[in-house]
C-alpha cells in the first residue's frame, strides 16, 4: 500500500512540474520507495566501457589492417623490380667503392613533369674506406644510377669491427636468402640478437602465400635462420 502511495506521488509531481521520473521497484510492499542515482551511474559507466572497448577493437583493426598494407607495398614493389638486391649492391658499388652495409627497396618522391609521384628505388649504404659514408639510389628497374650522397654516420668503428675476418658480404647474404622469397632489404646488425654481439646479416624478404619474413646470414658460413628476434613465424631452415 505505501510503495502505491509513493509512485502516485511521484507521478503526480512529474505531470505538475512538466517533467519525467523514474520509479523503481522497491524490495518488498513495506519498504519505502526509492529512487537509486547509483544504479543509473553504473547502468552509464557500463555503456561508456562498452563503447571504449568498440573503440580500442577499432585500433586494433586499424593497426593490422596498416600491417597488411605495408606488406602489400612491399610485395607490389618487389614485384615490379627487375634488379635484384645483389645487383642493386654491385651497381652502388662501382659509383662508390667499398663497403656495402646495407640496401633496402623504398619510396621516394619522384620529380616528374607532372608533379611529384612516389616511385620504387634501392638505398645502398656504402662505406668508404676513408671513412665516408656513401647513400646511392638505383633504380629498380634499369639498375641505373639515380643520385648519390654523402652521409654522416656515428657506428662506423662498430660496423668495421663486425666485418672484420667476415667472408659473406651484403650481395652474397642476399643471394643466400634469395631461395626464401624475394629480397626486399639486407642490412649489417653489428650487435646481434638483442645486442649479444654476434653480428649477421638481417635479410627481408617477400613472397606469395608467406607474405613478408625476415632472416639472418652468417657473417662466416652464410648459413640462412628465420630472424627470431623479429618474432618471425619461419622455421628454421
């Protein structure tokens, strides 16, 4: 009988002052009739959750589907390059002599007539036996010289200690890992698997099916293992 006072009360007092309430059921016809703010802030803080983890869920898609890009630019310019990371390596090599330390197939902005367009080009790091760090770009697909630069570096003492006594160079780590896929990039670690000093050569490569995977080459043996410290799913060879 009281909880039928109280929600005629609150009814009555909804229509005189033109706005809406909310009765909720109380435990038992004894009680007292109560309107519980708590439960209203629960019931929001339970939709907002709900809504942050839609957004967190949206992140996440986000994030791999950029994954999924990268790997498709990277197979959709190793496909269209007719010069190999080897090639690329010894072209860079006679515009600069020495060392070759790494090569990677990227964009870069084009200057055509046109307007500027990114196109396909191998970077080759070289190191000069002077010391002087060398920056070519070949093009991809003629194997031609497209411009050369000097670079300031500060490893270069860490990189000749790695390839002291070393017998597999960039051109010969990417030809071993070759068989894999096609290579995308090979570059010198000096330091190793998370910096524990046994220097290999790191090697990318992509294929159809297996999507972009990394390796390293023994700097001595150019024995070809799945990169582990790149959480590779590749098996070891």
């Amino acid at each position: 009988m009281k909880r039928n006072i109280v929600i005629a009360a609150v009814t009555a007092a909804a229509l005189i002052g033109g706005g809406t309430a909310t009765a909720l059921a109380t435990a038992g016809d004894d009680d007292p009739g109560t309107t519980r703010q708590s439960d209203v802030r629960d019931r929001d803080d339970a939709a907002k959750g709900a809504a942050d983890d839609g957004a967190d869920d949206g992140d996440d898609s986000r994030d791999h589907d950029g994954d999924r890009d990268d790997d498709r630019d990277d197979a959709a310019r190793a496909s269209s390059a007719k010069v190999t990371a080897a090639e690329a390596v010894a072209a860079a090599l006679k515009e600069a002599p020495g060392t070759a330390v790494s090569a990677e197939l990227d964009d870069e902005d084009g200057d055509d007539d046109d307007g500027d367009r990114e196109r396909a080009v191998w970077e080759v790091d070289v190191l000069a036996g002077d010391g002087t760090w060398h920056s070519v770009r070949i093009d991809p697909g003629s194997g031609k010289v497209l411009g050369s630069e000097t670079d300031d570096e500060d490893d270069t003492d860490e990189v000749r200690a790695a390839l002291k006594g070393a017998s597999v160079d960039a051109a010969e780590a990417a030809k071993a890992a070759a068989g894999r896929g096609t290579v995308t990039s090979v570059e010198l670690d000096e330091d190793g698997y998370y910096g524990d000093g046994e220097a290999a050569w790191e090697v990318e490569t992509t294929s159809s099916g297996k999507g972009e995977q990394d390796w390293r080459v023994d700097l001595s043996t150019g024995k070809v293992t799945a990169d582990r410290s790149h959480h590779s799913d590749s098996d070891d060879d």
